[in-house]
C-alpha cells in the first residue's frame, strides 16, 4: 500500500495519503467514490516517473509563478516531483550549456513519453529570431522538443492562443502552440492560468493515461465548461437590472452586475466564481474588477471597461424597461443576447481557425 511513500520518499501517514487522494478528487470534479479508485491508480502509476519539459517564449513567467503559489503546496510539489521535471529555465540550477545539454539529453532519453509544457507565445516572423534562448530560436526549440512528446500542453493563453504576446500589430507574428505545430494540444488559457488547471490535467493523465475531455478551443472542459457568469455572486443584480456605474460602486440593497463596466463573464468559460484564486480567497468580479475574460481567444480585447455590445444594447434596453415599469421582460432578453454574443465571439475564432488550417493544407498540398 505504501510504495506510493517510497515513491516519492515523504512521509506520508494513511490519513494524508487519503486527504491527498480526496483533493484530487475535488479537482478532477469526481465523487467521493472515486477515492479508493484514485488511490489505487495512484500507486499503480507511482513507479511510472512522467518527465515533462517546460519551455518559456514570449512571455512574463506569471504562469510559473502562479504554479508556484498552488492552493495544494503538497500537491504541485508531489506532482512536480512524480513529474520529474527534467528542463525548466526559471526553476532549473543548471544554466548555459549545461542547461543546453541537460536538454538535449532528456529529448533523447524520454523520447516519446514525455509531456511537453510551453509557457509562452512562438514568435514565428522571420523564422523566429525575436526569441532566442542560446542561440537558438524558440521556434525551433518547440519543433523539435514537440516531435518527441506524448502530451503538449500550452499553458497560460500567451501560449494557448498567442495572448497580450500576439495582440495587435503584432509586429514579432506571435502565435500559440496550436497554431505552430498543430496536432492535438491541450490549452490550458488564463493570465495567468490557474495552478489547480495544470495540476487536475496532469493528474488526469496519470489516472488514466489521456488528456481529460476537450472542448472547441481544446481546453479541459472540467475547469473550462461553464461561463463565469453561470456561477457569478453579481448575478442577483443582472437578473434585476442593477448594474454598477462606476468601479468601486457599492449599491444600497444588492451587488451589482458589471457588464456596464465591461465585464466578459457572459462569454468566458471557467470556474473563477467557485474554484477562486490565491489559495481560495477571491476572483475577479468578488473583488471589484469585471472579468476580462482571460481565457479566451479573443484576450486581449480592448477597450477593457466599456461594455460588451449585446450587453450594452440590453442594458439599455433594460434602463427602458425600469423608466416604463416592464423590467419582467428585460432579464429574457439579456440572456439571449449574451447566448449570441457567446455563439459570435466563437464563431469568428473558428472561422478564423479553418481559415488557417485552409491556408496550411493548401501550403503543404505544395510541399512548401
Ligand atoms: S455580467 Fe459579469 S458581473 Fe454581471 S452577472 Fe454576468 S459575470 Fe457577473
Ligand atoms: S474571472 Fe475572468 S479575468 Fe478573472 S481570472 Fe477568471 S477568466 Fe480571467
């Protein structure tokens, strides 16, 4: 039973193993049930050591240093060390060639198992030369450690749609993962990304040797399947219309929706309002700030604070209501507005995703 405490050479007492077993539980959405059966993989699994190589582009580190801070300390760090990470530019000792060996090395030892994690947007223009990590660009570092990994994940939206990195002009041609070297790729978006995101996809894996459930835009739909605005404590206030002014507004009876302040919660899917940030003490919207809507393709979108177009038809619309005394109507349309700003916002993504892939066949039907 406890191979598992050889494993990873902690002391774990019966108690904790289980409380461990139970959190991943929680964070894989899975029933108390499942404990027995998660324990049991888990000790399956624990002489099996998956090395992950973790590269960082165009990027600001914020999502290493949001994995840093897990909710789960014990967690990420049994993680890590099951995970055996064998490159990490901001965690590593080794540097310069040392580094650069170490690389090389663990490409060759574990090729084909590894899982391969980009931190970061591709700078693809001009072959790449705006990012280079010991002479070599980070384009061709990803080419190449992608051709040996079991598992890609592009983590942070940097990395999984190109991000703040790719935003307008664009001048470096910034891309995400996906779009650089295609095949399957879980994204794993947020600015940063929320640590219990990468922690609940890797254990899957290990539980049961696939990457959980995708949706359109290849995000775990475990942490990415429902809109902010499904779970949000201001929904009170949209279903009657109040709708706060001014940032920092209190109103007297209610707390107020933020979709006159630009919030994106009707279009953003993720579990913010219950999973909550820095160790479960908040999110976004509880702490006075509309969703930006971070993890979608579309971030970042600007300007920032002024309300989506649907919305602001309908508050408006709403503002009519309240004048003429008809507000009953108003939280019907409101919805269905929002549906169809959801259904847009994903309908101009995807076509703009078959337009490429369109583009690459047609470039690779030419042998280019
Ligand atoms: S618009 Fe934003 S603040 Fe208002 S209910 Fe929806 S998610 Fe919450
Ligand atoms: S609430 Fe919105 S902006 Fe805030 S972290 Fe979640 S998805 Fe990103």
């Amino acid at each position: 039973m406890f191979e598992l405490e050889k494993m990873f050479k902690k002391e774990f007492s019966r108690r904790d193993f289980i409380k461990y077993s139970s959190s991943i539980a929680v964070l894989l959405g899975l029933s108390e049930m499942y404990v027995p059966q998660i324990a049991s993989a888990l000790e399956q699994v624990a002489s099996k050591k998956l090395p992950v190589i973790w590269l960082h582009g165009a990027e600001c580190t914020g999502c290493t240093v949001s994995f840093a801070n897990s909710n789960y300390p014990s967690v990420a760090e049994l993680v890590l060390d099951r995970l055996s990470v064998k490159y990490h530019e901001t965690l590593m000792a080794a540097s310069g060639e040392v580094a650069e060996q170490g690389l090389d090395d663990a490409i060759k030892q574990f090729k084909g198992k590894y899982v391969m994690v980009v931190e970061g947007a591709i700078p693809t223009k001009d072959d790449g030369i705006y990012c280079k990590i010991g002479g070599k660009t980070f384009l061709s570092m990803v080419q190449k450690v992608a051709e040996g990994a079991a598992y890609k994940v592009a983590l942070g939206t940097c990395a999984s749609f190109g991000g703040v990195p790719a935003a307008g002009p664009n001048p470096t041609g910034c891309k995400g993962l996906k779009d650089v070297i295609g095949g399957t790729v879980v994204n794993i978006p947020g600015c940063p990304a929320h640590p219990d995101w990468l922690v609940g996809t890797v254990v899957n894996i290990l539980l049961f040797g696939q990457v959980p459930a995708l949706d359109q835009y290849n995000r775990p739909k475990l942490f990415y399947g429902r809109l902010i605005h499904e779970n949000c404590p201001r929904r009170g206030g949209y279903e009657q219309g109040q709708f706060i002014k001014n940032l920092g507004e209190e109103l007297p009876d209610i707390e107020g929706c933020m979709g006159a302040k630009g919030c994106r919660g009707p279009i953003t899917s993720a579990d913010c309002p219950h999973r909550l940030w820095n160790s479960g003490v908040n999110f976004c919207i509880s702490a006075g700030s509309p969703c930006a809507g971070c993890v979608e393709p579309t971030f970042p979108q600007t300007p920032l604070y002024e309300a989506i177009p649907e919305v602001a038809k309908t508050i408006k619309a709403a503002e009519t209501d309240k004048r003429t005394g008809a507000i009953g109507t108003f939280g019907a349309s409101l919805g269905g507005a929002v549906a169809g700003a959801a259904a847009a916002a994903g309908g101009i993504y995807l076509a703009n995703e078959k337009t490429k892939d369109k583009a690459k066949d047609k470039s690779q039907n030419k042998g280019v």
